[in-house]
C-alpha cells in the first residue's frame, strides 16, 4: 500500500531534503508507528516490539522527489498486518479486524489525526505515543512549514502545521495525573513483554507493568491465581485506565475483593458519555419505572440495574 508525505511551505528548501533531516523524518515517523501498534496490541505504546513485530513494521521509501513550486514528496511503501502479525501468538493482545485492515503508515496517519481532530476517538492515544508526536516537531525547518500524510484509498489525510503542536501538548497536559490505587484479580502473563502482566477482573483486565526484576520473579507465583497489586494507575486522555505501576503485591484478604477497583479518573458527564457511546442505556432505571411490583424476582430487577 502506497502513501504521501508532502512537506510545502518553507522558501528556502522547498523541493529539497538535506539527509540528517531525511533521516529524523524517517526515524520520527517510524517511532510513532510503532508505540501506535504497541498500544493496539498490548494497552501501552512503551512497550518494546519483539523482532517479529518490528518485520511488521517496515516502511520502504520508493521514491523522493520534489521542485520549489511543489514542495518535497516522498511516496512510501508498507504492508497490512494481516499479512505480517499472521503469525503471531495473539490470544492475549487486543487485535480488532480493524487494525489487521491497517498498515504502520495508516497507524500513523491515525495516530494525528486523534490528536488533532476534535471529533476522532481519543482512546488510542497515551502519554509516550503523543510524545513521540511531540518530537516530530523537530522535523519543521521553520514556522511556514506544512506537512501532509496521505492516502489516497483507505485512510484521511492529515494536515500538520507549526502550530499544531500546541494542541497536542494541551491533549498531553490533559491526562490526569497518576494516583495510588489496589487492584483486586486473576492474574494473567503476557507472552511478548516479560514486565507486562494482564489482571483479570470483575470490571475488565487492567494492564500492569513490573519495573523491578525482583519484584517480577516473585509474582510468578501468583500466575493463573488471586492477586492483590498495589501500585499507580496511569491514565490515558480523557481520564481512561492506560495501565498500573505495579509498586507491591500480597496474598489476597476477604476485604480486597469489595476495597478494590478498576481505576478512573473520569469525571461523572465523561463516564456516563463513555457509556453511551458503547451503547449503554444513559439511565437504567427508566427500563424498570412503571413495571414492578410485576412478576420479576427482586434479583431480576437487581440485575437490570447492572
């Protein structure tokens, strides 16, 4: 699958690219392609790819060419993952047919487009991938400049200037900041990363990481088991659980299960519009008004207020 990248704008250098610059444009381009994937797959962009998922992340430059009148092009070249993550154990990743449509430059396109435009989801975005779009400031040789990434099929292009930078830093600023939390479940290994553990919950796994290697070698005792983590819950934009740091774990007590929580830090109105975009009714109750005293138990309605 082809894509664009046009860089118009600048009087001095329009239709030519001196090579250190060539080589942070493709050094920023790939990085943000990258912790774009990481954070489809595994809930975290930081994560470091396995030499398997970095085969599916080649992006090939065809051509480069430009004149002063029509700035620099590059025409790029990568493949979907449906044909490269073929082969990868993908039981525990959170893979949608979507992304196996997609290629690194389409992960790419998607990753500014979220930032940038007001309506895109924002759930694909965490604190390193919006740093790594950040970073690609750098590869403005001055204000005037304008890049665009394109193609022309399946994916809309995305217009990138200057300015814009300030908007992603303001969308950085915005993630709340971490707090302590205890988190309560059946914990689970993930095959790609050693650090990276998934606990199982009654509200949906929460991702966890175990920075310290000491700390990691005890816990695989508690592999397929009960555990209690305590840590910090970083969050995405928005206020979305990204993943928790783990700090300690123990053996599971009686008040663990109703002391501990999957972390938000959400407010009320955001939680609710989460809801509703999922197709949650925005209030339960109004489907039980006017029906009981009926034939239902007093668990069936319980239950109805799930």
């Amino acid at each position: 699958m082809n894509y664009d990248i046009r860089i118009r704008g600048d009087a001095v250098d329009n239709g030519l690219i001196e090579f250190d610059r060539l080589n942070l444009l493709t050094e920023h381009t790939k990085d943000i392609a990258t912790k774009a994937l990481m954070l489809k797959l595994g809930g975290f962009s930081g994560i470091q790819p396995s030499r398997q998922i970095k085969k599916a992340l080649a992006i090939r430059l065809q051509t480069l060419e430009g004149n002063r009148q029509e700035g620099t092009r590059l025409l790029l070249d990568c493949d979907f993952f449906a044909d490269t993550l073929q082969n990868i154990q993908l039981h525990l990743f959170r893979p949608t047919e979507r992304l196996f449509e997609m290629t690194p430059m389409a992960l790419v396109i998607q990753a500014f487009r979220s930032a940038l435009v007001d309506h895109e989801d924002k759930e694909d975005l965490d604190k390193p991938l919006l740093q790594s779009l950040l970073k690609f400031k750098k590869n403005f040789a001055s204000k005037n400049e304008v890049f665009y990434f394109s193609n022309r099929q399946t994916i809309s292009e995305v217009e990138i200037a200057f300015d814009d930078f300030a908007k992603i830093r303001q969308l950085q600023e915005s993630i709340p900041e971490p707090k302590k939390i205890v988190v309560y479940g059946k914990l689970d290994e993930m095959k790609y990363s050693k650090s990276k553990l998934v606990l199982i919950t009654d509200e949906g796994p929460v991702n966890a990481f175990v920075r310290q290697a000491e700390v990691l070698e005890r816990i695989m005792d508690y592999f397929g088991k009960q555990v209690t983590i305590s840590g910090m819950a970083q969050y995405k934009p928005g206020g979305q659980l990204s993943y928790v740091d783990v700090l300690e774990f123990y053996e599971p007590g009686n008040a663990d299960r109703f002391f501990s929580h999957r972390p938000h830090a959400m407010s009320v109105h955001e939680q609710i519009a989460l809801q509703l975009k999922h197709g949650k009714s925005k209030n339960p109750l109004s489907e039980i008004t006017g029906k009981w005293p009926g034939e239902e138990s007093l668990e069936e309605l319980l239950g109805m207020l799930d």
